[in-house]
C-alpha cells in the first residue's frame, strides 16, 4: 500500500467501489431480467462489493504487483503471475458468492439469485461464466482504476476526507444492517422501487 494512504481515503474508495457495485448488478438484472432496482438497500451502494474489492487490493494488490512478486519467487514470466492472481480473483469471488447466497437462504430464507440457468453453474449460487466474468473486472479495476482513485482520494483536504469517509462508511454499515434484519424479519426481499423496462413504468413500493 501507498504510504499517503489513510483510513480516509480508503473508506471513500470503498464507497465509490460500492456505488459501482450496485451499478454493475443493476446493469446485470436490466440485461437479463429487464428490471433494475434498489437492490434491497436505501442508499445505492452494495457494501460487500466495496469491502471484498478492497479487501483483495490491500491483501493481493495490483495484477502486475502481484505477478512482480510471484514471478520472482517461481522464476516465471510475468503472464504466469497474472494468470494465478486471476485464478485467485474467481476462486475468492466464487466462495463469497457461495457463502453469502448460503447464509441469506439460512438466515432469511429467501433464494438471494439463483444461476442454476447458467451453464457451468456450481451449486445455484456460482457458475464458471460469472465467475469469470467478475474476476475480468476486478483485475482490469485493480490493474488500471484502484490505485489513481485511492491516491486521488488521499490528495482530498483531510478537513473534507475524514467527514465524508466517516458518513459514507456510517450509512453503508447502517443501510447493509438495517436491510439484512429487514429481510430476516420478512422472509423477503427488501424491494423499494423498481424500473420494468418492458411497459416503461417506475414501480414505487414503500415498506
């Protein structure tokens, strides 16, 4: 990690690596349900997204750090290197999704997604495709994105870095909480609104 990195500036990226996680789950449901939602959350942001993203950018670091590393210690080119961190991307994403589709179900006793339709599906909750898919993103993010909006983030004033990274942390931990004994107490999805693309109506359900 960057020594101008601080708490503060991790905590906004975090944020924003949440924000673009609700997107991109948004962007899968309008392709292949023809709906997007808030994806039982208040606020738009998907902090497990956030918080695994991070997580792997402290622990693995970039695609090429990573491959620097390895490959010295194999004496392999640095496409070997590559090759495993991406490995390791789907293999984490894959028991996450695993685990946490696992838990809601126990828990909540709701099925959170179901890719049983996917070929190459692992148990209902992965598949190979989807897998692979997230682990692309992840390395192109950490690979090009991660580090000049970390660093662009630790450049903010502190007197603006320190409120805003202790809100946005606040409400994310708040929302993703609130929304899980929502759905625990419901048995249900924690659906608020929802954009159907085919009849082009915005559907309001307030809780």
């Amino acid at each position: 990690m960057n020594d101008l990195y601080d708490v503060y500036s991790i905590g906004i990226t975090t944020a924003l690596i949440s924000f673009l996680g609700f997107l991109l789950e948004n962007i899968w449901l309008a392709f292949t349900k023809g709906y997007m939602d808030n994806r039982n959350m208040k606020f738009p942001f998907l902090f497990g997204y956030g918080l695994l993203v991070m997580a792997m950018h402290m622990f693995l670091g970039t695609p090429s750090a990573f491959a620097a590393r390895i490959c010295t210690s194999l004496d392999a080119p640095e496409f070997v290197g590559k090759i495993i961190y991406f490995l390791t991307v789907m293999v984490i994403v894959s028991a996450g999704e695993i685990l946490l589709g696992t838990f809601m179900e126990k828990t909540c006793h709701i099925e959170y997604w179901n890719y049983s339709w996917i070929p190459m599906h692992l148990t209902k909750y992965t598949s190979l495709p989807t897998s692979i898919g997230f682990a692309l993103v992840i390395s192109v993010f950490e690979e090009y994105f991660a580090c000049p909006l970390i660093n662009a983030a630790a450049r903010l004033p502190i007197a603006f870095r320190m409120p805003a990274a202790t809100v946005l942390v606040g409400i994310m931990t708040a929302d993703m909480i609130c929304s899980f004994f929502a759905m625990k107490r419901a048995k249900g999805f924690n659906e608020r609104w929802r954009i159907q693309f085919n009849d082009k109506r915005l559907v309001m359900q307030k809780r």
